[in-house]
C-alpha cells in the first residue's frame, strides 16, 4: 500500500481541488496540490484530465468527492453544470476510480485533521472517541455527513443530504424569513439560508422585516461589512446566520448521536471565524430544552484545513485499495 499513488479530489459549485496521495508509515500524505475554477474547464473529465497531464507520476486509481448525491457511480452535481461518471474516468486511465459525496469525504477526513488546524466553537476539547461524529456546513451549499464509529474501532461514513432538509425557525423573526422565503420558493431548505447565496436571501428578508431597502447583491459585500462594522444590517444578518447555523448543527447533532463532536466544514466557516466564535452559535448549539446538557458535553470545532476533504478521500481510496 505504501508505495501506491492515487489520485483524490474535492470538486464543489464553484472549484475543483486535485492531489495525489501517498500513505507514508500509517499516515496520508498529499501531494501535487492543484486547484482551479470549476468555470475553467467545461466538462468535469477535462478537469480531472488537465490535473493528471501535470503529474509526473500518474495515479492508478483513486476517490473523488462531489457536491451531491452520487448514483450507480454517476454524479450530476447540485450547484454546477458538470456530469460525470466512474466509466468516464476510467477512460483517463483511473481503474478502480470512485465517485463519493463531498461531506462523506469531509467525515472520513475529520478525526485525522490535526489539532492545530481546529478551531473550538465551544464545549469540551474531545467528545467520546467511540460515538458517531457529524460534520455539517455552509459554502456554495449546505453538506451534512456523520462518521460512525463503535467502540470496536468500525467506521463507516453516512452521506446525505441533509442540508435539503426544511428550515426550522426558532423565533419570531425566523417565523417571518420563513414566510417571506416561501413566497419564492414554496418550501424553504436549510440551504435556502445557510450557504453563500443563502446569505443573500437572509439580508434581503431580515430588511423588509426591518421597512428598510438593500442594495446588496453579493454575499461576500455582507460579509466583508459584517466583519468591519458588526453594528450593521450586515452585522445584523451574519448574527442570525451564525445563529441558525448553529441551531441546525444542534439539530444535526441530536439526529445523528453525534456525541463525538459536531465540526463545521465548507468556505464560510473559516473566513468568519472570530465572528463566529463570538456569535449566538453554541448558544442556540445547546438550547434543546430538556437535551440541553446531552447538547453541553459534545465539542463544536471548525476545520481550518483546507485539504480535510481530500485527506477522507485518501482514507477511502486506500481502503479500496485494500
């Protein structure tokens, strides 16, 4: 095993990451690190084709993770035009080649991510080693997977599509963004809210809850603003985002069992990180009524790795290996 190459990726709405891996006295190592556009290549085999043409030692086989539901080795992925499948990539030369969900590979991923590229949200420094971890969170989407693990050390990751699952209001005003989003969409997900463009969708409904007008038509203009000035309508929306993100984790957690700890994952997270430590996040994390002492002993942390789905690709990868 350790001296096979394989290839991994971690293709999303928006980029497409690339590495080759290597297991190196137990442990992954990546490699060729190469990451692009997705808008670069218009077919996802011209992709993975123009990474593997740049490699001096080509992989045999390998994994690669995808921003949606994968079916009979086929994915059509949720927020981009590209299609492919695992024939189509064995036609680059990949045999065996496997197509897995992006969160599945972010929950193989999370319990090799080193410490030091974690960061705490609140509640205990470790969960129980021998309980089903979940790892959830915002980028172009909403990804939700969970790791189960026994206290025999198996391991099996779950892949979903959670973020799909309806939004729960916990207020008031959640009452109201609920109503107005309906208006447009009918039934309103979670990533109707918690993701880049979810964002958008939060502030325009959080001002005409407030009679006031926005002009905003980017995401990222709310959060830049939020985190130079959180006294702003912009302040205001990343607030309740980091507030619903955190009450959905809960919900998550409480679904899954996830008392080995709930990690968030996804490009927001990180770019935010000293907002959203200072948030509402744990705090709605724990109020869960009578569970709230079951929600106060499991850790919340942020994975700042920005390769954690690559490395739970490469965990996969070698075990398909054998």
């Amino acid at each position: 095993m350790s001296d096979q190459t394989l290839l991994v990726g971690d293709v999303g709405g928006t980029n497409a990451r690339f590495a080759v891996a290597r297991m190196v006295e137990g442990k992954v190592v990546l490699d060729h690190h190469e990451s692009f556009p997705a808008s670069e290549h218009p077919t996802f085999l011209g992709g993975v084709k123009a990474f593997l043409d740049g490699c001096e030692v080509k992989p045999s086989g390998g994994v690669i993770a995808v921003a949606g539901p994968v079916t009979d080795g086929a994915i059509d992925l949720t927020n981009s035009p590209w299609r492919v499948s695992e024939p189509e990539l064995a036609t680059l030369g990949l045999e065996p080649v496997k197509l897995i969900n992006d969160f599945e590979a972010l929950a193989w991923g999370a319990p090799i991510v080193p410490e030091d590229e974690l960061a705490s949200l609140g509640g205990p420094s470790e969960g129980d080693p021998h309980s089903t971890l979940a790892v959830l969170g915002p980028g172009t989407g909403f990804g939700v997977s969970a790791l189960v693990r026994d206290a025999h050390g198996n391991e099996m990751a779950m892949p979903s599509e959670g973020g799909h699952a309806c939004f729960p209001p916990g207020d008031p005003i959640e009452d109201e963004i609920l109503r107005i989003l309906r208006r447009r969409y009918t039934r309103v997900s979670i990533e109707r809210l918690i993701c880049g463009p979810g964002l958008l969708n939060m502030h325009r409904a959080l001002a005409e809850i407030e009679g006031r007008e926005t002009h905003i038509d980017d995401p990222a203009e709310i959060t830049t603003t939020a985190l130079k000035d959180p006294n702003t309508p912009c302040g205001n929306t990343l607030a309740r985002f980091c507030a619903i993100l955190g009450a959905v984790a809960g919900d998550i957690a409480l679904t899954t069992g996830a008392r080995g700890g709930v990690y968030i994952a996804g490009g927001i997270a990180p770019r935010i990180l000293p907002f959203l430590q200072a948030s509402p996040f744990r705090e709605r994390f724990e109020r869960k009524g009578r569970f709230q002492p079951y929600m106060e002993a499991i850790p919340t942390k942020v994975i700042l790795h920005k390769h954690a789905a690559l490395l739970g690709a490469a965990r996969v990868a070698f075990k398909e290996a054998g």
